[in-house]
DNA sequence: CGTCATGGTCACCAATAGTACGCGCTAATA
DNA sequence: TATTAGCGCGTACTATTGGTGACCATGACG
C-alpha cells in the first residue's frame, strides 16, 4: 500500500505496517545527532575520533549509542583492525547510502519551505 | 549544496545549515505520533476527534501538541468553524502534501531492509 | 615509572516527552 | 435537570534521552 492510496482508503486504523515503516524510518534519521553521524561518515570518517571530531557537541556516550544502533540496523558496518592500539572502523552499508540519497529530498524541502526554529 | 557533493568537502564542520535543514525535517517527520497524524489527513480526517478516532492510542493532549507544531510549520492550517458547538477544522497545506510524498520512499526502503524493531 | 592514544563504558543528574485523567464551555436535546 | 458533542487545557506522574566526568585496558614512548 502506498501514500497515494491511503487517501482513499479510510476505513483502516491508522497503526499498520505502512505507517510503522514510515515511523521507523523517519524516527531512525530524525534522532539527535543521527543525521550528523551520517553525514560525517558520508563525507569520509570513518573512526570513532573522526567522527566526533567532526560532530561538533556530540558526547563520546551518544555517538557510542548511536553507531551502536545504526550498526543494529545495518546502516553502517564495524570491523575492529588489530593494530595496537586496536583501531575500530565504520563504514556505511549499501543501506546507509541508499537512506542518505533517499532523504536527499528533505533537505531541499526544508530549504524552500523554511522552517521555523525552536520546535 | 547537497548531500552527494558532501563526500568530497571533509573540510567544513557537520552542524551547517544542510544538516540543520537534514535534522529539521527528519526530526519532525520522525517524532512521535506525527507521521500517524499526516498520514489520518491524508486520508481524509479533518476534525480533531475524527483524527484521534483515527489514530489509535493518542492522548488529547499529545495531538493538541502536534496540531499545534505542524500548524506552526505551516504543514497544516486551523481554521475555526463558528458553529456551536465551536468545530475546528485542520487541512493539509501544499508543504504538508509534498512532504508527505517526499517521505514515502522512506516507506519502500523500510520495506526493502526490514528495520530491526525495538530501538 | 608516568603518560599518551584509542575506543569506548559506567554512574549520576537534568531536561524533555509522553500518559492518565479530570475540567471547562455552550446550547441543544432527552 | 442531566447529558451530550466538540475541542481542547491543566496538573501530576512516569519514561526516555542527553550531557558530564571519571574510569578502563593495552602497549609504546620518554
């Protein structure tokens, strides 16, 4: 089922499986800083460090949590290099691309509709 | 700028204004019980309690709180009908609409890689 | 021996978000 | 007179999130 049906389908509730996935997707890049993470990964960083050097404001525990829950979701993959000391490295999946390209779209939108701050 | 020319300028910090419109977005789209609420007026739902008969589970005082935000976001608009008793109808704005339909590959996608529940 | 870098974890606290439930207002209706 | 419809608001409580700063293990380096 789709968005452009729904309109003409009134009699269900509105908690089905379309309106979870949309949720899903829509909380997993709508969280604090995971768009950020994202973003920093989309431009080259690939180390913990890196990364939160270059989320400027995130603390080491949420960017922890958050690359721990894209990595649940396979948005991103880690792999641990055995150097001393150990290196940890995240690279996006195919997945995490694809979300990237696919919410390329919400940037547009919120630059011609300008939204207004403090929500 | 968009997203794909990201990747190739490591230069510039991640809290910019693409990120901050990427957030924006996602944020509000992401936050709870919001996408329901789109979704019930797209189907067609206008009045407040045809919304939260639609919407299972919503509290007045969360759909109130989201009414109020999207109207501010001007994703939708309020217009008081002076009957009595007093009715209030909501309808989507051209922004809300193209939304919506911005958001829906983020329903194929979800579909596409099953998100893992419980985050 | 002290200390640095790496990649985190843990305990604690504050702020935010969400829930439950009752109240208010008005005029028609039973 | 009591109740209902319609649209929320107010208060109180709980749950979830986020931030801070301390801490840990390892081996190299001075």
């Amino acid at each position: 089922m789709t968005i452009a049906e729904l309109s003409t389908d009134s009699a269900v509730l509105i908690d089905d499986e379309t309106c979870r996935l949309f949720r899903a997707g829509a909380e997993l890049a709508g969280q604090k800083w995971t768009a950020a993470v994202l973003l920093a990964m989309a431009r080259g960083a690939d180390r913990f460090s890196d990364i939160r050097g270059l989320v400027d404001g995130i603390s080491d525990r949420v960017l922890s949590a958050r690359l721990k829950e894209l990595e649940r979701q396979k948005l991103l993959a880690r792999q641990v290099v055995p150097t001393v000391p150990v290196q940890v490295r995240y690279t996006l999946t195919a997945q995490g691309r694809e979300l990237i390209t696919i919410l390329q779209p919400l940037v547009t939108w919120g630059a011609r509709w300008k939204l207004h701050p403090s929500e």
